[in-house]
C-alpha cells in the first residue's frame, strides 16, 4: 500500500510517497524550504504544494516537531507557536481532500526504525530512539509499543535543555570537535540511561552516519548504543506508517 508520508522540520518539509509493506520510498524525495515563521498558513500551504507535486491523492501521513495528540499539536518547536491548539490532522484534510493522520516526528521516526532499520531486532526489550539534528527528539518503545510523545530534549541538563547541551546545532555553532561533543552526548545519554534504564539506545537523524567519528567517546552508558539504520528517511518513512495504520497519539 502506498501512503504519502511528510515529515515538517524548522528548516524542510520533505516527503516521498512510501510502500508501507517494505520501508522503501516510490518516488524521489521531495523537499521545500519551511517559510519562516512556520505558521500553519504557511506549512499548510507547503503540503498542498507537495500533494501537487505527487499528484497525490490518497492517505498521507505528517510528523510534527512538537508534541501531538489525536491529531492537535500541543507543543512547537522550532515553527511558529501559532500551532499550539491546532489540528493538524484536520487542517491537511481540508487543504488536500485527503485522508490524513498527524503525530510527532521523534515517534514517527522511531516507529519505522523499530520495523525496517536497527530496531527490527529487539522484540522483547525495552528501546530509547533519539534524532540528533537541530534538537533532540525522542520515542520510547516497551516490547514494540510506543509511548508517545516523550519530549526528551527538553529534559534539563545542567540548567539547559538538554537539546542545547547536545544538539548537533550546538556542534556546529560552537565548533566543537567530535570528542568534545562526544562528551556533552555522552552526559546526556549517562541521564536518560540512569532515570529510563532502556536495553538499547538508537541515535537517529543526521549524526547516525558519523558515528565512526564520535562512538568511540561515548562513555559509562550500560544500554547499548548504536547507530541508526534509516536516518534522515526515517521521518517520512514512519509518518507514512502511522497513516496506513491508522495510528491516533492519545
């Protein structure tokens, strides 16, 4: 079955329709610049640029960076907080005719690493995912189930969130070497290893290619570690996921 998925960040709305049944994508990735601010106006107006594109008009899928319940966002981060009180879901329904479904990007990610990347392996295990990119987002799996919107980033460490600790903006912007970055990565993994105690972490977004780069740093971690599979495709993939399934975040 083939489902449009969207995956909305602070920088690119980027979509591909999907073949839910295997992972892989059935077109070209497509990918337009977020307007700023990000306000629902300007978002929504992307999306029906991109279901033009596809000539789409079937399910669709969208991730949110913020959290989302039952289709209304109740967190924006890195978009306009225009959105806090809007029903995405509903929204994109309206402005395509298509059938939609809307969750965070973290757990809509983290659901197509657990089916078709890394995560395919642990059944009966316990499974912290995190996309390191311009934030750190997180997904939360017992034994295969999501618990949603666990907004990991914005746990406080050393008086800061722990997405400005650990980000890989934060790499960039203070030009920090892989090792030192390593360091603040490792101290907030050391936090959610001890308050969560998970069997696996899997490092998600653009920082799972790298790993060769900074792994080796990574210290004092009793979970095991590991890279992604699916990378930056995993947002598309997942949200296209969440709409084949039917997927409502209570």
């Amino acid at each position: 079955m083939a489902v449009l998925g969207i995956d909305i960040g602070g920088s690119g709305i980027k979509a591909a329709p999907i073949d839910v049944d295997t992972g892989d994508f059935l077109a070209k990735r497509y990918r337009i610049p977020t307007p700023s601010p990000g306000n629902p106006d300007q978002v929504i107006e992307v999306i029906r640029r991109v279901v033009d594109h596809f000539d789409w008009n079937g399910r669709i899928g969208a991730g949110f960076p913020g959290v989302v319940r039952r289709g209304v966002v109740e967190t924006a981060a890195n978009v306009s907080h225009e959105w806090v009180g809007q029903n995405l879901a509903e929204l994109i329904e309206d402005a395509t005719g298509c059938q939609a479904v809307a969750l965070n990007d973290a757990d809509a990610a983290g659901l197509a690493e657990m089916r078709f990347g890394v995560g395919r392996k642990y059944d009966d295990a316990y499974v912290l995912f995190l996309t390191i990119g311009t934030g750190i987002g997180s997904a939360f799996f017992v034994k295969r189930e999501l618990w949603p919107n666990s907004e990991l980033g914005h746990l406080q460490v050393r008086g800061k969130d722990a997405e400005h600790r650990a980000g890989d903006a934060v790499r960039k912007e203070k030009n920090l070497s892989w090792k030192k970055w390593a360091k603040r990565l490792s101290e907030v993994l050391q936090i959610y290893d001890f308050l969560f105690n998970p069997d696996a972490i899997i490092l998600g977004g653009g920082v799972s290619k790298k790993i060769k780069k900074y792994g080796k740093y990574l210290e004092n971690v009793q979970a095991e570690v590991l890279p992604a599979e699916l990378r930056n495709q995993a947002g598309i993939v997942g949200a296209a996921m969440s709409a084949e399934e039917s997927i409502i975040i209570r």
